[in-house]
C-alpha cells in the first residue's frame, strides 16, 4: 500500500538499509582477522563471504513472492532478526571454519529479504515522484552504514576483540528489526495486500515476471552482475593488499570506512545525476573509473593509496543506484516486488560467486595481480551499456 508520506517511507526503509549494510560489510573488516585466527586460506576466506552473499541472493525472489501475499514490513522483521541473531551466534560459537560458514549463510538468507523488500516500499512511495533519487538517497543510507559500522567494528575488534564487536552489531538488528517495522505499520507502509489484490492475476494483472522489455532487463542484470561479482571480489581482497603495504587490522577498518564514504556519496551524487545526464553516460563513467582507481591503488604506496579510497568508492558504488532504480522502469508496478527479487537474485549471486572464485585466483598468483585482474572485468560493462541504450533511450523521470 502506497504511503501518503513518502519521505517518511525513504528515512525508515533507509535506516533498514543502514542496518543490513552494516552486516554485510563488517564481513570485509573480520574476514582478515579470522583468516590469522584460524589460519585460513584465500579461497576459504573468499568461501566465508560466498556463503553470506549467497545466502541472500537464495532469498531475494522468495522475499518478493512471500511480500505479495503477506506485505513487505513482516518478512523484513523475521529477516533482520534472523540476520542479528546469526552474528551473535558466530560470535559466541564459531571456533573454526565450518561453524563460520554454516552461521554466516544464515545470516545471509536472513538478510535476503532487505534489498527487494525495502526497493519495493520506497518505489510505491515515489510512484509519482523522483523515484530514482528516491533509490539514490536509500542506497545512500545504506552506504552511510558501511561507513559507520566498519570503522566502529574495527576500533572495537583491535581493542575489545571481534567477538564482542560482532555481539553488539547483533544487539543493535535485533533491536532496529523491531523499532523500524512499528514505524512502518505506522506509516502504513508494506503492509499485506487486501484480498482482492491478491487475486489480481485474474482481474489483468500481467503474469509471469511483469517484465516489460526482456532485452533491457537482461542487459541491465549482465552489467549489475559483472559490477557486483567485481565489488565483492575487490572488497574482500583490498585489505590483504593494504596490509602488505603495512598497514594495521584497525587501519583497515578506517580505510574501509573511507571507501564506503566514497560510496555513499557515489551513491547519492550518481543517483541525481543519471537523472540530468542519463543511465548508460553514468554507467560508463563510473566502471572506467573504478579500473583507473584500482591500477592506482596498485601502483601506490600506503599514503597515496588511502588518498585515492574515496575516489574509489565513489565510483564504485556509484554505478548500484542507477541500475538499482532502473529495474522499476522496465517492469510493471503489480509485479515489482518479485522482479526486484529476481534481480537482486542474479546480481547478488554474482557477488558470492566473485569471493571464492577471485580467492583461488589470489592463492595462485597473489592478492595484487587479483585486483588487477578486476580492473580489467569491470571495463566489460561497458560494450553491455550499449544493449542497456535502446531501453533507456532517455532518462526515466518519477
């Protein structure tokens, strides 16, 4: 149900956002602390990582199915809780790799259902509005969350240890799992649809997926899961090579923390600015620029390189929320809850294949010519813009 304050609707489904960004990115901060504690390998820490983000990628189009029948605000509770109540686990159980792998993948299935759910609840609320800085601003607030919780996670893992800094994260979804769905209900935001709508594929709903052009949609997920396989594997690997360049487990936290600055503001700036310029001109902009960052991170030393963490992140992350708020122009309104899940599905699952497969590749031949070797798969988006071009012949406005 569309809610009559939209802004009301962005600020909870982006504290959503900060919460469940939080989760997934103090992966980044730990994974290096957990590979010296149980001597893991890179494809075991790429694994680690692999099994969270698959776990969500399992969940995104069940979360859209469920949300047409039972509304959005229930399944993004049980999920959040699901996902704290994981982390607490891993830190008051895990003892070795398996117990690891096994609590983080149901941390991940729990987490699932943030990224559809809450994509969907923002988009009802700007169905007649600036929906794609609307998207902009909550992938902001989820990029503000990366920010925050990395750089605390790694202050608080370096002086109290990464068990009590993965207790109180978890502390902190249980009690915002609940907070934010009452202000939801509220809002009278997510809430299950009436009867009558549930049997809408009778009344002329469209069935199926409710994709409106199949070409742009496929391109547009293939450009979504090169970014996302490529952002994970350089995360998960980044601090391995800033720590070869000296620098401390509570550095690598304040340097995460840099790039997911830059992120947030890419994010946000990118968001408003496909609007003036158009998708596929900020598309190519930001993958180019992310593979000029990362050689010149390469090449630099640590001083250098944590000066060029911002840029990074911002063209990084940049390019999420324009492709983010193009979904919802290609499909249709009644069936953007399961198409957001499906492709949440696609690009997601790219991003836990990325881990493990760009782990083997660093055990054979080195953190540093891995990251390498990312720079030039992101410059593969760019020739897919031009399938994306036909769809999005302009820039979509509301």
């Amino acid at each position: 149900m569309r809610s009559a304050r939209p802004r009301s609707v962005l600020a909870t489904a982006g504290a959503m956002h900060f919460v469940h960004d939080g989760f997934s990115e103090i992966l980044y901060v730990l994974l290096p602390v957990w590979a010296a504690e149980f001597r893991l390998s890179l494809w075991q820490v790429g694994f680690i990582r692999t099994a969270y983000t698959g776990g969500m990628a399992a969940f995104q189009i069940p979360a859209g199915l469920l949300a047409e029948r039972f509304g959005e605000r229930r399944l993004l509770m049980l999920g959040t809780l699901v996902t704290a109540c994981a982390f607490i686990a891993v830190a008051t159980l895990a003892d070795s790799f398996v117990p690891l792998l096994l609590l983080l993948t149901l941390a991940g299935l729990g987490s699932g259902v943030q990224h559809p759910l809450s994509s969907s609840v923002v988009a009802k609320a700007y169905e007649d509005g600036p929906r794609r800085a609307a998207l902009g601003t909550y992938n902001f607030a989820g990029d503000i969350g990366k920010v925050s919780s990395a750089a605390l996670i790694g202050l608080v893992a370096a002086f109290a240890g990464w068990r009590v800094a993965a207790t109180g994260y978890g502390a902190v979804g249980i009690a915002a799992a609940v907070v934010l769905v009452i202000v939801l209900a509220s809002l009278d935001a997510g809430s299950a649809p009436a009867r009558a709508r549930v049997a809408a594929d009778d009344a002329g709903v469209p069935a199926g997926w409710g994709i409106r052009d199949a070409r742009g949609f496929q391109a547009l997920s293939a450009i979504g899961m090169i970014d996302n396989s490529t952002r994970s594997g350089l995360l998960t690997f980044l601090p391995f090579v800033l720590i070869a360049k000296g620098m401390s487990v509570a550095g690598v936290g304040g340097a995460l923390a840099l790039v997911f600055a830059g992120g947030a503001m890419g994010k946000f700036v990118c968001g408003v600015v496909a609007e003036r310029v158009g998708i596929i001109r900020t598309v190519v902009l930001t993958e180019a620029a992310t593979s000029v960052a990362i050689i010149a991170i390469l090449a630099s030393p640590l001083p250098v390189a944590m000066l060029l963490l911002v840029p990074l992140g911002v063209a990084l992350n940049g390019t999420s929320s324009v492709l983010y708020a193009t979904v919802a122009d290609l499909v249709t309104a009644e069936r953007r809850s399961r198409a957001y899940g499906l492709y949440y599905t696609l690009t997601i699952a790219a991003s836990a294949v990325g881990p493990t497969l760009y782990g083997v590749i660093g055990d054979a031949v080195g953190a540093a010519t891995t990251l390498s070797l990312i720079a030039m798969v992101v410059l593969t988006t760019i020739p897919l813009c031009l399938l994306l071009r036909t769809a999005v012949a302009a820039p979509a406005r509301g």
